[in-house]
C-alpha cells in the first residue's frame, strides 16, 4: 500500500479546513445526525400526521418481535433476505457467464461490451414500469402470446408465487449491467500465464473456469455479493413500489401477514409515512436495516484488509 | 508450426468465435428486449399498443406530447435534471476538494478524517429515513433564540426527537443538500491523487505553484478520467433516485421523474399504455446519454482502477 503521506507537499493551517470542511459538515448534519435521530425516534411512539411523541423505552423493538405486529415484520424480513439472495444466487452466475462472453477476442466486441453494460443507466422506476406492460394480465404481450399459443393467461402479479418470480427476475435484470462491469474489469486484469500455462497442460475450457478463472475473480464476487445484497434491501423499492406496491398477499400460514412482495424498505415506508404512520416503529425496522448493512461492511471491510494482506 | 496445423487452428478459431458471436447475439436480444419493446411500444396509437405487434407505428409524437404535457411529465424532467446536474457537480466539486486535502496536505488526524468520512458508506440514506425526514421536514424555529436554545442545549438536541428542521418539503434543496457529499468520491480522488509520482508534484512546486495553480494547471487535468466516472456513477444514481423524492415531495411542482412515472399508472383510469412507454423512455433517455458520453472514461477511471 502507498504512503499517505507521499504527496503531502503543502502545509496551511486553516486553509486545510476550507477544503474538507463542505464535506464534513454535509456528512455530520445530513447523515451522521439523522442516523442518531432514527435510533433516537425509535425509542418513541411518534405520529407524522397528529405530530405527537411519546418516550416509550424498548415497546417499538419488542413490537418487532413479539405481539400483533410482529408477525408481518418477521415476514418482511425473511421475504427481504429470500430476494437478495436469489438476486445473488441468479445474477452473478449469469453476470460472469455474460461476461466471459463479452471478454472473448472477438470482431465487434466493443459493441457487444457496451450492449450488455447500459442496464447500469436503468432505474428501478423504469424497470418496473415497462414489467408492469410486458406482465399486465390481459394486455400484456407475454400473456397474449401465452394464451394464442396455449390458452393460458397467468395472474402475474395477483399470484404470490408469480408475483416473487417477476419480482426476482426484474431485479436481477435491471442489475446485470452493474454486475458485468465489475466483472468485466476483473477479468482484464487476469494475467495471461496461468491460463497459457492450462492450455499447455491441455486443460478444457470448464476446468479452465472452474479451475483458475473464477478464483481470481473471488475478490469482485465478493465486492459483487455485497453490493447486490444492499441492492436487495434498499433500491428494489422503486421496482416493488410500482411493479406490486409489496402485495399481494402470501398463502395462509406464515406468509399472510403481509404482502409477498414486502421487503423491510417497503414496510418501514408503509409504516413510517403510510396511512398508520407509526413513525416511531417504522424508526425501529430502520434500525434494523442499519445493523444489517453494518455487518454486511464489516465483512466486506475485514475482507479487504485480509486481501491487503495478502498481497503484500 | 506447420501450415496445416496453423490451419487447423485458424478453423477451430474461427468455428469457436461463431458460437461466441451466436450466443452473445442471442443474450443481447433478451437483456436489450424490455427496452426495444418499450420503444416500439411508445410509437404506437392506442389500439395497436395493446397487440402482440411489434411493428414502429406513427403515433411517437403524439404519445411523447400527451406524456409530456398531460402528465406533467416535461415539468418533472426540468425538476429532474436540475437536482442530477446540481447533485453531480457538487458532489464532484466537494470530494475532489476533500481528496485534495488528505493527500495533499501535511497535517495531523487524517485517517480519522478519512475513516469518518469512508464510514458513511455504511448509513445509506433510505435506513435512516425517518431522522432525515424529519430533519428536512420539520419547520425552522420561528426565532434565532428558540434555535440557540434547542441547539445549545445537548440532552433536548440529542436525546428527544428533531424539535427544528430545514422546512425544506416545498423546496429543491430537500432533494439536493443531503447528497452533496459523496464517500465514494473521496475514495476514488484520494486513490487516484495518491497514484501520482511524488516527482510530478515536486517538479510543479518547484516552479513555485501554490495549491489553487496547482489544482487548476497539474490536478483537473491529470484527473479526467476520474472526473468523468464519477460524474457517470453520481448522475444516473441521483436520477435513478426514487424512494427519497417519493417521501419528501410534497407537490408536483417540485417532484423528480421517477416518482412522476408511477404517478401515471397509479392514476385509477384505464392506462394507456403508449403513452406510459413514452413516458418511460423520456426519462431513461438523459441517463442513456451520459453513459454514451461518460463510457470510456468510466472504464478506465473507475472499473479498471478499482480492483487494484
């Protein structure tokens, strides 16, 4: 690693302020503070609309576990972590093959690179919206071809099951261009001998990848599985907001406490600034959310170190 | 090698890269589909737009004008394209003056700056929602003594909930103050700064330029690439934006195109479809534009650098 200190050639008292103190003070008072207030809100029952507040103690994370509330939390957070990783599970195996392809020797390859990557520039809205036309049940161009071809027309988005598969699949769709980049640059950067080295040995293409490609891409997997698990908790919410608005509601047992489609992020949304307003328990789910992201860091941060390390 | 055997080779070559090209054709048309059919779709009148057809119609300009005008859809692209283009150039400026600092500068306690500021890659805005909205929302105190009182005092400023806020939900700023700095900027400036030879810098101090001379004359330029990635990354994620906006905005006037999008399907009345793929492919054009423009320096100033 490089000297921090290497390109240090000025000195300036309080000129060094001038510099980093718009950064500081848009990360204390927009970030820094407003995260202490969610834990701080959490501890009261609070109403956007009535405008009251009440200290309650622990009432809001107890309700998240216990009591009627509890059980539609408890699904929202399995069904979040259920997406996420089917997000990762589908995505990245799809992204590295993409990949591979589009970092193939070929004429035209430039072309084919850019074709696959612009899904980057999608945003979930979009994505969503254009699922919404493709799925509609009855003017949808899938279900019109299903039902000239086979007379079926599913219920795309009123079927639970139907409405999780639609759900993953546009997720993983509207993130392949993320995914393809960061591959893509890894695989630029694998060196040649290992893989001449095969090719003398007479290695196949499969043992080739098994063997020696995909464990040099380990470090961007890992980078990749984190980022797509974030994706998965935070920004489907536009996807899921247009495409199902969380519904619909899952079969009886454990899944019909509330929408299939309710990830945490669209709960704390429905009950932080919904028709309830329970801005205080909606606090809670959100810090919930933050414990969550800040072991994901961990993991990714004490991955990174061991990687410094271990190259030295 | 032998002719023949070289041959061979160009002729296993050659069939390889047909299945290659095969293969990539057909992924491109399924991860390109959704969007061809969305812009297809928005050429066609509404009696075609419900058919399995897909043919260009003769209806584009009137669906774009309909998505434009009678849903609003131009005032939420200028809303859109100010807050992108605000977000993004701030959020360049600050880091690149942040990154600026901590290499640049002796001077003691910087990696507790830079940990404090690389550890707000760990509080994305929407888990802390509900604190920023209220910190956004809430009305100001009516007078400077209130204020001083509230802020003065650390158990009511840290340990109730936001008493005095921005009043910012009728306002731009509700929406562009909060994201002006950007941790990733300031990994990506301070990596890239501190890759330049310490003999560049020396070379330019010699010749007596202090650190404005020096940031305008030697830095921008040798940071392009950088510039442009980040620009890349920051404008589609600003304009990609939607649960924030979808929260905070209280009226039309000020809402952002994303959440303008659902605003059209959500309206109850029979939805006409040309029009919605209008309307989406209005808003995925500006981002499409700056990934066309920003590509090449975004692959050499962001993907290709940071897996070292």
């Amino acid at each position: 690693m490089s000297n921090n200190n290497e390109n240090a050639v000025f000195t300036g008292g309080w000129k060094i302020l001038l510099f980093i103190l718009p950064t500081i003070l848009i990360l204390v008072v927009f970030l820094y503070f407003p995260a202490w207030h969610s834990i701080v809100l959490s501890f009261f029952r609070s109403n956007l609309f009535l405008g009251t507040r009440k200290f309650i103690g622990f009432e809001n994370f107890r309700n998240l576990f216990i009591g009627p509330l509890a059980p539609a939390f408890i699904q929202s957070l399995f069904q979040t972590i259920f997406l996420s990783l089917f997000i990762v599970i589908i995505g990245l195996p799809i992204s590295v093959f993409l990949a591979i392809l589009a970092n193939k020797k070929i004429r035209g390859a430039k072309v084919y690179r850019m074709l696959l990557i612009w899904p980057f520039a999608l945003s979930p809205a979009v994505a969503g919206t254009i699922f919404l036309f493709i799925f509609n049940p009855e003017v949808g161009i899938i279900n019109t071809l299903l039902d000239s071809l086979f007379s079926i027309k599913p219920r795309w988005l009123d079927s639970p099951i139907l409405a999780v598969i639609l759900v993953i699949f546009a997720a993983v769709w509207k993130n392949l261009g993320y995914n393809i980049v960061f591959y893509l640059a890894a695989l630029q950067n694998i060196p040649s001998e290992p893989l001449e080295a095969a090719d003398i040995d007479g290695a196949g293409p499969f043992r080739k990848f098994f063997n020696i490609v995909l464990p040099l891409l380990s470090p961007t997997t890992f980078f990749l599985l984190f980022t797509n698990l974030s994706y998965g908790f935070f920004e489907t919410f536009g996807l899921i907001d247009i495409l199902t608005s969380g519904g619909p509601v899952g079969p009886p047992g454990f899944l019909d406490h509330s929408g299939i489609t309710t990830t945490i992020m669209y709960k704390v949304f429905e009950d932080g600034f919904g028709g309830s307003s329970n801005m205080g328990f909606a606090a809670a789910e959100g810090v919930i959310l933050l414990i969550m992201v800040g072991i994901f860091a961990y993991f990714q941060f004490s991955h990174l170190g061991k990687r410094v390390h271990y190259q030295g | 090698m032998s002719d023949v055997k070289l041959k061979r080779r160009k002729n296993i070559y050659y069939k390889e890269s047909v299945w290659i090209h095969v293969l990539l054709i057909i992924t491109v048309i399924i991860v390109c589909f959704p969007i061809l059919f969305a812009f297809i779709k928005s050429t066609q009148s509404t009696a075609e737009v419900l058919s399995p057809m897909m043919h260009p119609g003769t209806s584009f300009f009137h669906n774009i004008k309909r998505a434009l005008i009678d849903y609003k859809l131009g005032l939420y692209m200028k809303n859109s394209l100010i807050i992108s283009v605000a977000v993004t150039a701030g959020k360049i400026v600050l880091s690149f003056m942040a990154a600026f600092a901590l290499v640049f500068f002796k001077f003691r306690g910087k990696e507790i700056l830079f940990a404090f500021i690389i550890i707000t890659l760990m509080l994305p805005t929407e888990a802390l929602i509900l604190g920023l909205f209220d910190l956004v929302a809430n009305h100001p105190a009516q007078n400077i003594g209130d204020f001083l009182k509230w802020i003065l005092n650390p158990t009511e400023l840290l340990f109730q909930p936001i008493k005095y806020g921005f009043g910012w939900s009728q306002n731009y700023l509700a929406i562009i103050a909060p994201f002006m700095a950007s941790a990733t900027g300031v990994f990506l400036f301070r990596q890239h700064f501190s890759s330049i030879p310490r003999l560049m810098v020396d070379s330019a101090i010699i010749d007596g330029a202090g650190p404005l001379i020096f940031i305008f004359h030697i830095l921008i330029p040798m940071s392009k690439n950088t510039i442009g990635a980040l620009a890349l990354i920051q404008f589609i994620y600003v304009w990609n934006q939607y649960l924030w906006p979808r929260v905070i905005v209280r009226y039309d006037v000020n809402q952002v195109v994303q959440v303008g999008l659902n605003k059209i399907i959500a309206t109850g009345d029979a939805v006409y479809w040309g029009e919605v793929m209008a309307a989406t492919v209005i808003a995925l054009v500006p981002p499409l534009i700056v990934f066309g423009l920003l590509y090449n320096s975004f692959m050499k100033g962001y993907a290709l650098s940071s897996n070292k």
